[in-house]
C-alpha cells in the first residue's frame, strides 16, 4: 500500500474522514493541506528532498477566501503537479458529477481514480487506493454507470450532419437551409434544435463547442 499520501481539501471534516480511512488501510504518513498552492509546494519540496509523495488525493472545487491563490482548484492542481512530478499517481474525491468533466481527467490528465462525495465514498476510496496501488483506474459504481448512459446515446444521422455543419462554422438558424439541400429530413429549425438539446442534455454538455470537440475526439466527424 502507499506509504506517502497527500490530501488536498479545504473541507475539515472531509479532510478528518480520508484521513481516518488511510489509517485503516495502515497508510501513517498521510499530509493534509486546504490550499491547492501548498500542494504543489509540498510535492515540489518532497521531490526536492528526495522523498516524494506516492499519491495526491484531491478534490476539485476549492472556495476563495482571503488568502489569493495560484491554483485556484483541482483540475490546475492536478496539471501542475503532473508537470512536475509525472509518476505522481492521483485519486479525486469530488462532488463534481458531469461525465464530461470527469472523462477530460481521464483522458488529459491521467488521473487514476475517482470518487464521487456521496454515500459509501469512504469504501469506493479504499476501492479506488487498491486500484491504484496495482495500476488500475477506478471509477465509483455511480459515476461507471453514468458514463456508460452517456457512452449508449446513439448519434442519428441527422444527430451527425447538425454536428459536422457547425463545425463548419454553420450558424445555427442556418443549418435548415443546408439539410434541404442535402435532402436530410426532418429539416425544420425546430427539429435541429430539439436534437442539439437532446445531444448535450445527454452528454452533458452546456456549448455547442464542447459538442463539437466531444464528436472529433471519438472520431464522430
């Protein structure tokens, strides 16, 4: 099991309870911070001494106070400390729940767990540590099923030529026009912009631009 833990979470009680759930998994050494810029120093530092931390637990949301940060969350966290320690491996405890949030994680910042604050979080981390420990990915059970929801929408033709037109630079009120001239039906404004609500109410998406980015990544267009 890991030897050298760091936590960051500005939340005291939260902090206490990963805490106390590496200690019953016989991790000792386990350093606590509320700021994302003492993470990064402490990480800095440990490498520096030649001891370095085998694991970073982060959450992502961090609430401003007085004290001005550098990093002001997770996700700049997590890049930065990537950077400079690459074989840093890294759990998130998060109440963040979009799947396109967590899928960029996975995917950019090759995290290699993540649970979501919610019932049973403290069994899903010492889950997603034995994970991690045997180079696994992990993710909690509610967080798999939600990907798999979003992995299962089924992309239409229609689904697929609206996507491809924008990335065209198409306005929107345009397109219409366009499928009349590919003899794509349904056509109607309406009916595009029930389909594009649909598409990122599933994938979770609030701009077309994520969309768009989403359809190029799984080679959609």
């Amino acid at each position: 099991m890991f030897k050298k833990v760091l936590i960051a979470e500005d939340h005291e009680i939260a902090n206490i309870s990963v805490q106390k759930t590496l200690q019953e998994l016989g991790i000792q050494e386990a350093k606590y911070v509320y700021y994302c810029d003492d993470a990064w120093t402490w990480i800095k530092n440990a490498l520096r001494d030649g001891v370095p931390y085998d694991l970073l637990i982060t959450d992502l949301i961090f609430e401003a106070d007085h004290n001005p940060q550098r990093l002001t969350g997770g996700i700049e966290l997590i890049q930065a400390v990537k950077v400079l320690q690459p074989s840093l491996k890294i759990i998130v405890l998060s109440a963040e729940s979009r799947t396109a949030v967590i899928d960029e994680l996975f995917k950019n910042r090759a995290i290699n767990g993540y649970v979501r604050k919610a019932r049973r979080d403290a069994q899903y981390l010492k889950e997603a540590l034995h994970a991690a420990q045997q180079d696994k990915s992990y993710q909690s059970p509610e967080i798999k099923q939600s990907i798999r929801e979003k992995n299962s929408h089924e992309f239409s033709t229609l689904d697929i030529h609206i996507i491809s037109l924008l990335s065209q630079g198409v306005r929107q009120k345009e397109i219409p026009l366009y499928l009349q001239q590919q003899q794509v039906k349904p056509s109607g404004l309406s009916s595009v912009e029930k389909r594009l609500s649909l598409m990122k109410e599933v994938l979770e998406f609030s701009k077309n631009e994520q969309l768009i980015a989403y359809s190029k990544d799984i080679g959609l267009i």
